[in-house]
C-alpha cells in the first residue's frame, strides 16, 4: 500500500503547526516480480525474430558472394572460350616423366596438379596478386603454392558458415609446417551421382566425384573443359556451385555420422589434393559436389556423405546457376529433379522445384 509520509510546517500568523499527510507511491515485491516475468517474456519472444533477421541477413551476403562467383565464371568463359576445370589432374608417374619433378616416394599415382576452379577464376575477383603469386606448373602441395594455398578469402565464405572463418583443411600434418589450405563454403557441381543409396553396400555400382571422377555429365569436373555449347539441357536448368560448410558431418538430429578418415567435411577454394593414404584418391569432394542425395541430407551411414551439398542454412541451399542466377532449393526438392537439374546434358523436363 502507498506509504504516508508526515510532514509539519508553521502556519504563519497564528503561530500553531499544521501537520499535512503525502502519499508516495511504490512497487510491492509481487508487483515488481510480475513486471519481471514481463520483461523476460518480451525479451523471449524478440530474440527469435532478431536472430532471423540476422540470419536473411547473412543469407542475402551469402547469395552476393555467390553471384561474384557467378559473374567470375562468364568472365573467365568470355576470356577463354570455356569455363574452368573443376581441379586440374597430371598423373604423378606421367608429370614426372614431363617436367622432370621428383615425385615422393609412394606418390606415383597422385594427381600432381590439383588447382581448383577457385584458383582459375582469381584474377576475374579481383585477385590477380594472389594469382600472379601460385605456380600453376607445380603441385598444388609443393612449398611454392604455401602462401596462395593458405590465404583466406572472404569472397569464398558464407556468413552462415560457423566452421570455415579462420580454419584449414589440413592434408597432411607430418610436414612442418602442415600442409593446409584455406576453408571455404563454395563447391562446383560435378553432376548426378547413384549407387550408395540404390544399393548400399555394393560399390561396385558406384558412380560419383570420388569413385569415378570421368564419368561426370556435370560441368565440372577432372580437366574439364565445358563450353556453353556442351549445356543442352539449359543453363538456366543446370546447377553451377552450391554450398558446402566445414566441420562435423551430422545427421538431421545433429548426431556425427562422418565414416572412417572423413568425419568431417573437407572443403577449400584453392586445389583437390591427393591423399597421403590413398595416393589415387583425388579428393576431389573439396572443390566439388555431386547429387547423390539431396540437399542437407546425408545418408544416415555416412558412407558418402562428403559429397554432397551441406549448406549452413535451416531447410534451404543456394545455388549459382549456369546462366549466373542464384536460386534456392529446398532440401525437400524431389531427388531425381536435384539430379536432373545437375546434369548438363540429360536431356530432362523440369518444371517447378
């Protein structure tokens, strides 16, 4: 209840005090909790709407680095006459054979190139210095490549991304210093994939980036090659890059369900390099995607989970397409639609998506 506070004061000519009565007011303790339990309900109720703001905010960066990308790829096709290489390969064995290099021990059927479309499209995103600074002529892990090999650029790194920022994917840390190259959240598309989802356990059917990097009729891949004229299907039709982060390789409960040396995913900007354990082993998942399964859905084994698009959005990736448009796909899209739209000459019907 308000408090009554007494105070006295002289009455002037009589002389006699007269005493008056104020009331003050205040807050009793239930009263001042329930603001309280207001306040904090409030303020429950504004964080989700300001954390998706934040993120269309992230998402729209995201889509502008992706149509620099985009651009960088017409550029570099109206100079050349052909899009880049998804990753540039010379057999360890042959490149030794022509430029007198003296290939490691063990390391005869690595790929001994390795510079990924990234790399090939530098100087079209304002990044001739950096170009200008790799050896193209040597592999990607030789000593001359380190600085190039290892420089982050923001052009390559989606704001959603919580892993890439600052990281490395590390090829081989027995070297000193390791052999590392810089994180990004971009990959090209190699096009449909099938086998470990029809008949899981079979890899004698397998048709993907890893097990059979020639057989692509995407538009990128292992020294290709693409002109405009090879789209058949549409440009407008055919997936150019897509979205992969770094880190754990998860489930849709956020359990890890990454397999034997790849429990996380492996992705960078500048090569697709050889794997120390398995010389023959391009690695071409670090600059590439195929469609094996659909967005943000890895199989629940892990077996080929690399792969795939992964993208740091909630239900959703964004793709750059081959005529330079970014669109987004919902990670429910029909999955021999995601296929067909990967593939440049399938000769497919696709409607909406």
């Amino acid at each position: 209840m308000p408090h009554q506070e007494f105070l006295s004061r002289s009455s002037g000519l009589s002389g006699r005090r007269v005493v008056t009565r104020r009331n003050i007011a205040g807050f009793t303790l239930v009263e001042l909790l329930v603001v309280i339990a207001i306040i904090g309900i409030l303020i429950g109720m504004l964080l989700p709407a300001v954390q998706m703001v934040r993120e269309a905010a992230r998402r729209t960066a995201c889509k502008n680095n992706m149509r620099q990308l985009g651009l960088a790829l017409h550029n570099y096709e109206s100079a050349l006459q052909r899009f880049p290489p998804g990753y540039a390969y010379a057999l360890g064995s042959q490149y030794a054979a022509q430029t007198g290099y003296q290939v490691s021990s063990g390391l005869a059927d690595a790929n001994h190139l390795g510079h990924a479309w990234g790399m090939y499209i530098l100087p079209f995103i304002e990044q001739q210095n950096l170009y200008d600074m790799a050896d193209m002529d040597l592999p990607v892990f030789d000593p001359a490549n380190m600085f190039a090999r290892e420089t982050e650029l923001n052009v390559f790194l989606c704001p959603s991304d919580p892993y890439s920022e600052g990281n490395f994917v590390v090829r081989d840390d027995t070297t000193n210093p390791f052999e590392q190259y810089a994180s990004a959240s971009y990959c090209a598309n190699w096009g449909p994939a099938s086998g470990v989802l029809e008949t899981s356990g079979n890899f004698n059917d397998d048709i993907n980036l890893d097990a059979t990097p020639d057989s692509s009729v995407g538009p990128f891949y292992r020294n290709s090659k693409t002109k405009f004229r090879d789209i058949t299907d549409g440009t407008s039709s055919t997936l150019a890059i897509g979205e992969r982060h770094n880190g754990p390789i998860l489930d849709s409960t956020g359990s890890p369900i990454g397999v034997g040396s790849h429990p996380n995913f492996e992705n960078a900007w500048f090569a697709a390099v050889r794997d120390i354990d398995a010389p023959d082993d391009d690695h071409g998942h670090m600059v590439l995607f195929d469609t094996e399964f659909t967005p943000n859905n890895p199989p629940a084994t892990g077996i080929g989970a690399d792969r795939g698009v992964a993208a740091p959005h909630s239900g959703l990736a964004q793709f750059v397409l081959m005529d330079g448009s970014v669109q987004t796909i919902s990670e429910n899209i029909n999955l021999n639609v995601y296929r067909a739209l990967s593939s440049m000459r399938g000769g497919e019907v696709i409607g909406e998506y």
